[in-house]
C-alpha cells in the first residue's frame, strides 16, 4: 500500500530513533539550519509523516502566506510520489488534504494566547482540531524562554506534539552541549533537535539530541535537487 510504503520513508525511521513518534504529547522537537539551506522542506516532510499516520496537522507560518505553505507541501509530495501511479497519489493526496491546516501569523504578532484564540474559534465551529504542530519562522533567542513554556504547557494540556525551524549562522559556534546558541537558554524544553549542515555541494543530517545522537558523524544527506532524503551514507 501506497501509504506504507512512505511510512517506511519516514525521516525519524531513517535517522535511527528509537521510536518514529519521537515527540512525546506536549513535546518539542526542532529543526536547525541556515537560511536558504532546507529547514522548511524537511519540516514538511515531518508534517506528511504525520499525516499520513491520519493525524491532524496544524502548520503555523510565520514567514509566508498560507498559498506559498501549500504550494511546499505539494511539491514536497509530488516528488515523494512521482514515481508511483498516478491515481493512487492523487487519491492519498487527497486523503490526507482534510487532516491539515495552514495557519499564518506576522512573527511579531505569535502569542500563545491568539493562538489559543484561533484554535479556540475553530474547535467550537467543528472545523479543525490539531494533533501535532509544525511552527516555521519563529524566531529563537533569550527573550523566548517564556512563549517557549507557554507554548509547552498549552501543547501538554492538548496532547499536542510541536516541531520548529530554528535558523542557524555560519558565524556561531556550538555550545558545550553541541547544541547552536539559538537553544542553548532553552535546550531543556526539547526531546529532539536535527541540523542540516552543509557541506560543498552536500547537505547533511545530524541528530543533536534524541535518537542516535552523535555529534561528529552526519548520517543521511538531502538531495539538493528535491530536498528528500537520501538512502543512508
């Protein structure tokens, strides 16, 4: 079955975590990379893992209009999928459509309280009712700590998983923990953290934390070309 077989693809199966739902009810994982280098395409990958687990997807942009999001989510599919049949695709496509929901926020308009608000309006309406957040854009830096909780404690409360994009610098090294600065203040709240790490014309994977943690050793790598993950290096 169609379904299966990208269930097998998952990227968490593939980056050796014990556990492909990793992400605990109100735990946070991330995904750390530098501008311009995948960030949001794995992230969707992520979000597709969960949907086709039927699960409730709420993606939360905080950069780009919800047309660009799904457009992402389409074109991340359409090469997940290019080479299976044709009708097969469009009906798991269209199987899964009903389980997501783009939502957009100017960053510095995000709070956990107009979140709650938005959330709030659309369960009482029957019309969605999430299982797992996908946050891209959000920025992370000493004054997040506190939204961090926040949202951690709202995402417990609702049995929610939360997966992030964190932007990384050239410039920035790593903290002790192997960790980048940008979570260093708030490294506890998360059960999972994955970078992408350029290399010449090469991108790849490490897991920092959760899963086969090794901080020297990448291993898998994206094809630049359609942003999915490759076979294991």
């Amino acid at each position: 079955m169609l379904k299966n077989e990208f269930l097998l693809q998952n990227p968490l199966r593939l980056m050796a975590f014990d556990n492909e739902n990793i992400l605990p009810e109100g735990g946070f994982g991330a995904v750390l990379a530098r501008a311009g280098v995948g960030k949001t395409a794995l992230l969707v990958q992520l979000a597709l893992n969960s949907l086709l687990q039927n699960k409730n997807v709420l993606h939360i942009s905080l950069n780009d209009p919800v047309k660009k999001v799904s457009l992402w989510y389409k074109e991340v599919f359409h090469h997940l999928t290019k080479s299976n049949d044709v009708k097969q695709s469009h009906e798991l496509w269209e199987s899964i459509l009903p389980h997501r929901f783009i939502m957009t926020f100017k960053a510095e308009g995000f709070s956990v309280p107009k979140l709650e608000e938005r959330l709030a309006d659309l369960k009482e309406q029957n019309i969605f009712s999430p299982q797992a957040l996908f946050i891209d854009g959000l920025a992370f830096d000493e004054s997040q700590r506190k939204p961090l909780c926040d949202l951690k404690a709202f995402a417990e409360n609702n049995a929610l998983c939360v997966w992030f994009t964190a932007q990384t610098h050239r410039h920035e090294e790593p903290g002790p923990n192997g960790l980048p600065v940008q979570l260093q203040l708030v490294a506890d709240l998360f059960d999972a953290v994955i970078q992408l790490q350029p290399e010449g014309k090469e991108i790849y994977l490490k897991v920092l934390k959760g899963g086969a943690e090794n901080f020297d050793t990448p291993v898998l790598q994206l094809d630049p070309s359609t942003m999915l993950l490759k076979n294991k290096i």
